[in-house]
C-alpha cells in the first residue's frame, strides 16, 4: 500500500534528500532519492523494491551507476592495511537451491564488458568462473573462462560470444580449446617473432644458462626473423651432457 501522498525534503548543507510518492502512481515509483543543490537533479535514488541508482534514477539492477566521466562511473575499494593479505576487494557467490553448493559447469560470478544501444546492452566480452566439477565443502574445482564476440555478431544473449581461451582447475590454459590436457594446449598455430611492433621495441635474446640475472634457462624456444636474402632461424636453449648450456639451431 502507497502510504506516502507527497514529496517531502530534508534541506542539507548542500544539496537535497527527498522521499517521492505521487497519488495514483503504481507502488514502483516510491522511492528514496538524493538530489543536487538545486532540488531538482536526482544524484543517487532507492526505489522501493531496493534497487539503488547513482547517476540514474531508473536503475535496472540492484546498483546502477551511470557517470558522464570514467570518474563518476567508477567503483573503488580501498583497504589500509600492512601485510600480503591487503587489497580491495570483490566477492561473488552462487548457491544452488536450499543452498546447495554448485554443481559441475554452475556459473560463479563474471564480469562483462560492451555497450548500451537503446535499451539494450551489448556485451562483446568478458570473463566468467565456473566450477570445474561438483563442489564440496573440501572441493572447489573452478575453471576461468575468457569470451570475446566476432565482428558481425550481434551480443544481447550469451551464446553469441565465444570461449577464446581457458584456465582449469589443473592450472592448464586452453586457446581454441576447453579442455586442455597440458599446461599449454593451442588449437591453431603459434607465432614467435622477435621484430619489433609500433608500441615494443625488439626484445633482445637472452643469454642461455641456469645462473641469476637476465638469461633464459632450458626449454625456451627463440625465433629470429632475418631478412630477405637470409635464413630466419630456430633456436632452443638446451645443455649438452656435460651440463654446457647454448642456443641450439633447430632450423
């Protein structure tokens, strides 16, 4: 039952807090609102179903912020805190019914990333957490998923992005694939290539040992694109059996 008849406001310092309810609007429309010094710019609103808006007084989910500057659109938390375990902070969680704990393949939480058009958000990317398996109380197997959406794609449901890339619960990473049995599997090719870009300057390659400072230990693969005229070359730091380590040409 709408029980307020009329706006009502707290005169602050700076600015307004008003209580809104208007005869004949639908229960929906009471709410909660912080305005500007004016009185008349709504800066942040409750509705009475508790959905809270900053920027906005039309939020479409529990907390809506709408900024006209990366600023004003941003959320921040901050801790003060000595120690390893400092650091702002987001937590998600998901229970299933009667607060089940996730089933295999139960999203966890995610975030997305796209636009607004009309009254439709478009979410090209973004990255989601699922379990990895049945969770127990002494089992979390989770798995991190990384989605982008092609060019000619349109992105209001989620099948239209795409898995690109995938960590595991194994700490295996999957590219082209969801699920990798190394800890690096592609499906597709992979390109090494020391030839400097516009916004990285060549890296030069790195002495081959097992000693500290700026070298490479065995196992790394290193490609050098030569000129015309000239072979490239394929390179792997690897030792000998008396421990002698080198590049040694593969190509």
């Amino acid at each position: 039952m709408n029980i307020l008849k009329v706006k009502k406001s707290i005169t602050l310092l700076v600015g307004m807090i008003a209580i809104t309810a208007l005869g004949g609007i639908a229960q929906a429309e009471t709410r909660f609102a912080v305005q500007d010094s004016t009185g008349t710019t709504d800066k942040m609103v409750v509705t009475d179903t508790g959905a809270v808006g900053v920027g906005t007084n039309a939020p479409i989910s529990s907390i809506h912020v709408v900024g006209a500057t990366n600023a004003s659109a941003q959320l921040i938390t901050h801790t003060n805190y000595t120690g390893s375990a400092g650091g702002g902070s987001f937590i998600g969680l998901h229970n299933n019914a009667n607060g089940a704990l996730p089933a295999a393949n139960d999203r966890l939480g995610y975030f997305y990333f796209g636009s607004k058009s009309g009254n439709n958000y478009r979410l090209g990317g973004g990255m989601s957490v699922y379990a990895d398996g049945p969770w127990t109380d002494m089992s979390l197997p989770t798995a991190f998923k990384f989605e982008t959406a092609p060019a000619t794609t349109s992105t209001t449901v989620v099948s239209q992005r795409t898995e690109r890339m995938r960590i595991t619960s194994s700490g295996n990473i999957g590219i082209g694939t969801d699920v990798p049995k190394q800890a690096l599997e592609v499906n597709g090719g992979i390109r090494i290539n020391n030839i400097g870009v516009s916004f990285r300057p060549v890296t030069p390659k790195p002495a081959c040992n097992n000693t500290t400072g700026p070298t490479t230990d065995s196992g790394v693969l290193w490609f050098t694109k030569a000129g015309d005229g000239y072979k490239d070359t394929l390179e792997i730091c690897a030792k000998d059996a008396s421990n002698n380590y080198a590049w040694r040409t593969i190509y």
